[in-house]
C-alpha cells in the first residue's frame, strides 16, 4: 500500500507544478494587456493597417471606386463610337482568315 500512496503523491506534486506553471503564464498575459506590452493584438493591427494600404476594406468606399471606373469606361466607350460614327476609324483587312462557312460553301 505505501507504493499507492507514493504514486499519488507524486502525481499531485506534478499536477501542482504543472498548474502553478500554467497559472503564472496567465497572469503574465494579464499583465501584458494592461501594461501595454507589444504583443499579439498590436502585431495584429499592423497586419490589418497593411491589408488597408493595399486595398479599400470599406465596401461603399470600394463600390464607389468601381462607379467611377465605370464612368470612367463609359466615356473612353462614348469617344470610340463617336470616332466609329464619323468614319474616321477605317479597317483594312490584309489577310482573311479561313473560316468554317467558306470551307463549307456557304
């Protein structure tokens, strides 16, 4: 009986070292979130400040972006028709390339 009795000593001591351990890494935790430590809510704020660099996080703001390239396209559009309307593009042809309907005869 005293091994049985050694045994559970042993695994108490253990399993108060193991949660004394535990315990002072939490209160280190604790402790860097109110001191103000560089950790890992910080490292992650920097992450998000460069995604916005990169592109617009804002969905309106991205939405907004998309109408004015649109617009933008319209109008390039609206002066290559008028260009086409004018005749002032003209298309010459110097090679025409086989096509289904000739080789069938059409």
């Amino acid at each position: 009986m005293q091994t049985q009795e050694s045994c559970r000593t042993g695994s108490r001591v253990y399993l108060n070292g193991v949660l004394t351990v535990v315990a002072a890494l939490l209160a280190l935790v604790v402790i860097q979130g109110s001191v103000g430590l560089p950790g890992a809510s910080e490292a992650n704020a920097a992450g998000r400040s460069v995604t916005e660099a990169k592109g617009i996080n804002n969905p309106a703001d991205q939405r907004q972006t998309m109408i004015n390239e649109l617009r933008r396209m319209n109008q390039r559009l609206d002066k290559l028709s008028a260009k086409f309307d004018k005749g002032a593009i003209e298309v010459e042809v110097v090679k025409m390339p086989n096509s289904e309907r000739a080789s069938r005869g059409d």
